[in-house]
C-alpha cells in the first residue's frame, strides 16, 4: 500500500478560531501585482473545499496569472500550527475534524462507524482509474512525479529500499523517518517469514511486498509536508487568488443547465461569487452539496422539496472505504512506545515523526498478481487500553467489493448527512478480511513478536472457528478514513471531470474514484488534481467561454 504512510489522512486540522470568513490574499496587489485580479463577487474558478485536491487545482490554474481563483475552506488555516506540524501528534487533534458518524452497519453487528474528515486547508489527507486515459498509469506517474520529491533524512539510522525515480520535483516532501520503534524489526521479521515476501518501495508502482513506508515529512526539521504548506504557500501571494476560510458553502446555484455561482455563508451572512465551480470537498462532502443544490437521485431529492436540476442517480453511490480490523498487545515495560513517549517531558522535546508502518500482501485470487487485496500494519498506540504500553496490528481490505452510499433527509445544510459505510458487504470482502484476520493472528504468534509482549488484549479468547473471527472483526473493525467513490468518474461523470448533464461545473476529489485506490489515497488525490487541471486548462482553452453540453 503505497504512496506515502503518512499520517495526513487523520492530521490536518487544529487551530480554533473565531468563526469569520477570512479573505488570504498580498496587500500589495492594487500596487505591484500582475495578471487577473479576484473581485469579492466574480472570478474564473471558484473552488469549494481547500483539501489536497482544491490546493494543487488553485495552485495549477492561477498559475501563469491570467485566470482568477477563489478557494472555499469552511475550516480554517493551519499553517504553523505546530500540532499540525508535528506529524506524531495526531491523535490529539481533535478540535476541527468533521465529526461524522456514519449510520448503524448491520456488518459490524450495528456499530455506528466514525468517519472523521478533515476541516482545514490541506484538508484530511492507485491503481488504474477508468473512464480517463490520463488516468493509466503510464499517464498519471508523471502527475505523482510533478507534485512530489523524495529528500533523503540524514538522521534516518537504517537501511531502506526507495526507488528515488518515482518522486520528481513537486513541492510536497516525502522523506524516511528518522529512526525506527522498538516494534518495527520485529514486526517487519515477523511478515517476511510468515509471508515470504521482498521488501519494495510500494510507490514505484510495485504492488506486492514488505514497505517500511515514507511520509510526507520535511527531511530538515522533520515537520508535515502537506497540502497547506507544500502548495497553499505557493498561491498565497498570487494577486489572482483568494482563499476563503469559515466559509461554509450552502448551495451550487443554476441557470438551466448552467452552473453559475457558489453561495457560502459566514458571520451569519450569505455571500455569493460568480465563476466556473470546481468541487473538492470529498467523498462525504462533495455528494451532499451536490444533492442540497438539485443534482442527484431525483425521486430522493424531490421528497425533500428539492428543484430537480440534474438526475443523476450515481451521486452519493458507489462509496468504498477501507476498513481494518485489530489484534490488539500489551508489550513488555523495556519497549519504547509512542504511548511513553507522550509521557516523559524531556523526550517529548524530540517526538517521533512517524507511528504507520505496514506491508501489502494479497491472498485474493480474483484479482491481477500484483495487485495487493490485504494490508497489514501496526501502530504502537493503544486503541483499546485507556493507559499502557500496545502494539497495535490490523488488517484491511483495501479493495473491498461492497459499496455503500451518502444521502440527505433534510435541506439544511449545517445538517449531518446519512452515511451507509457497508463494510465487508458482500461474501467475496467478508471472505477476504477473515483470510486476512488469519494471517495477521499467525504474524502476532511469530516468536519475534511474542519476545517483546506480555499478553494480548483483544481478542481476549483464542479464536478457532471462523463464526469466532468473524465475531472479532465485527467488535474491533475501525477506517482509515479513506472515503471514495461517491461522485465517480465514468457514472456521475464524463472523462473531463464534468458532472453529466450540465455546464460550468466539475468535480475534482477522491468522490472521482470509480474503484478503490490500494493505497493510502493522498498521494493520488494530489497526482489526481495535477491531472485535472491540466484537462481543465486545456479543455477550457479548446472551449472558449461556453462548454458543449455533456449528456
């Protein structure tokens, strides 16, 4: 699972503030600024959501000055934030996620699964994607190779495999961590001998193997390489951009068939700025504001009193995510955790940069040979234990088959949306993450891993029937918070990243994904946004001011 084991999918967000839209833009711009200008009511593009993909979108189209751009973030700003910057505290950012829950799943015996997403600028931070050939791979490792490098960490202390020509010259960092935990040899011995496999760099496109990972860390000083730093400082003195942060957007508004402005409210008061519409607020966001603004399964929409702008039964469909589920370990007292770590006040001055680690491996069939269907990786925080020392281990099913979907019952749009997560929905997922479950139980009874551990905490009983492990991984099944799918290209959208049906708007997030990613997705939302603007731009160069009508 490559691309980057960083903890961006679960840090992106910190700082509270007061809730005020607030405009980022040079003060200098009437004076010595170049290019087109943004106007407080009209601008070429108007982005909605400032998360990995908004950023590269705004960074690539205002890029040679001509065309205006106005980013939307309902989060706030964290850039300098230093619980933001320091990739090893994200457990306790907390303040400013989405806070979502998603509806009861009948799969993990009725548990209401959390599926926190980012709020912030930089937002929540694969395999061939259909219906786009810039999406093949041969196409799209340019993209991975224009918005990322590798710098090598001069305090790492261990050896490595990194295939330094699958990361080029683009401004997110990627870099080892400094220097490994006490579990990592072990757990990393442990997967070579139960599952014979070579250790790769996952992110060279190889699909199968051992990876001690890399992160989106700045190799100097050992801060988060994300989207607010990496491209949101590229655009913020452009005088033909805007970023707008508290700025909730309500509502996509038409003419006809026309998308024409973005309406988002702040202090109270609703603001509306005219120009072509991008949206980029994720897999659970994006589908939401599309329904509340009249495009979506029409019979679901008119029984909210919804005016009906597009039928397109596809959005909110089609959601995938991937799902883990956990063995959970006391450890011996002698081994250093992230848990003790957070304990001791002279070591906190020197925190850990990095706590994911974790390898592919495949036992599916069905799919290509060097395609992974299981994850497995561990972290040393404790899910469970409220105090002590834990290695945690899982496996995930990141190429799950069952879907489920993102819908409304209301048309208020501070109002949560309905989330149906359907983990392991069908026979074929439950199958594959019991065969997984297995496996990791066989990798945790390794004697490497049983010298550095006391006891194991979860499962508290031996499991020996698969009714036994199934009931397990109901109980202890958690996300990666890697929602996909729901507004996919090739269904709700035609190859040019425009919603069927009508004009003047696109969607660009990981809602495009028509199949799950087998890969923490950042990396490729990021390759993703570099692709799309590049089609934009040139679409829109093709088009002049009217786009043909897409049906």
């Amino acid at each position: 699972m490559g691309r980057f084991f960083s903890q961006v999918h679960f840090l992106t967000i910190a700082t509270v503030a007061a809730a005020v839209a607030t405009l980022n833009g040079p003060s200098n711009c009437d004076s010595s600024g170049h290019g087109s200008r943004v106007s407080h009511t009209t601008a070429d593009y108007v982005i909605v959501g400032a998360g990995p993909a908004g950023v590269v979108l705004a960074e690539q189209l205002s890029r040679d000055g001509k065309k205006s751009v106005v980013l939307i973030e309902a989060g706030p700003d964290s850039i300098n934030n230093a619980v933001v910057d320091t990739p090893a505290m994200y457990p306790f950012i907390i303040e400013q996620y989405w806070n979502y829950t998603a509806q009861a799943d009948d799969n993990l015996g009725g548990d209401a699964p959390n599926l926190s997403q980012g709020r912030t600028i930089g937002g929540g931070t694969g395999a061939t994607l259909s219906g786009n050939d810039g999406l093949a791979w041969e196409s799209i490792l340019q993209d991975f190779l224009e918005v990322s490098h590798y710098t090598e960490n001069p305090y790492a202390d261990y050896n490595q495999v990194v295939n330094t020509s699958a990361y080029g010259n683009g401004p997110l960092e990627v870099s080892r961590v400094g220097t490994l935990t006490s579990f990592e040899n072990p757990f990393f011995n442990a997967l070579q001998a139960e599952l014979d496999l070579d250790e790769v760099d996952l992110n060279d496109g190889t699909g199968i193997g051992l990876d001690r990972g890399l992160s989106s860390i700045t190799a100097v000083n050992r801060t988060r390489s994300y989207g607010r730093s990496a491209f949101g400082t590229l655009i913020e003195n452009r005088c033909n951009v805007q970023i707008l942060t508290y700025a909730w957007v309500s509502k996509l508004n038409f003419h006809g068939e026309t998308a024409v402005s973005v309406t988002y409210n702040a202090n109270g008061a609703a603001t509306t700025i005219k120009g072509k519409e991008i949206v980029s607020g994720g897999a659970i966001n994006t589908p939401k504001l599309l329904m509340l603004s009249g495009v979506g399964p029409k019979e679901s929409l008119k029984a909210l009193g919804i005016k009906i702008v597009a039928d397109i039964p596809d959005v909110g469909a089609n959601l995938r995510d991937h799902a883990f589920a956990i063995i959970e370990l006391d450890v011996a007292p002698e081994i250093l955790t992230l848990y003790q770590w957070f304990q001791n006040v002279t070591v906190n001055a020197r925190l850990p940069d990095s706590t994911w680690h974790g390898i592919n491996g495949t036992h599916y069939t069905s799919l290509p040979e060097d395609r992974p269907h299981i994850l497995f990786e561990f972290s040393s925080l404790p899910f469970l234990t409220t105090n002590g020392s834990a290695l945690t281990t899982w496996a995930s099913l990141i190429q799950p088959e069952g879907s489920g979907s993102v819908s409304i019952n209301t048309t208020d749009y501070t109002a949560d949306r309905l989330i149906y997560t359907n983990y392991y929905g069908t026979e074929a997922d439950k199958a594959a993450i019991i065969a997984g479950y297995k496996l990791l139980m066989k990798i945790t009874q390794n004697e490497g891993i049983k010298n550095i551990t006391v006891r194991q905490v979860f499962p508290a009983t031996e499991l020996t029937t698969d009714d036994e492990i199934w009931g397990a991984i109901q109980s202890q099944t958690y996300t990666f918070h890697h929602p996909m799918g729901t507004v996919a290209i090739g269904k709700a959208l035609d190859k040019n990243w425009r919603l069927n049906g009508l004009r003047g708007i696109r969607v660009v997030d990981s809602s495009t994904f028509p199949l799950p990613v087998t890969c923490h997705p950042q990396s490729t939302v990021y390759a993703l946004a570099n692709r799309a603007a590049k089609d934009i731009m040139a679409a829109d160069a093709d088009l002049g001011v009217r786009e043909p009508l897409n049906r």
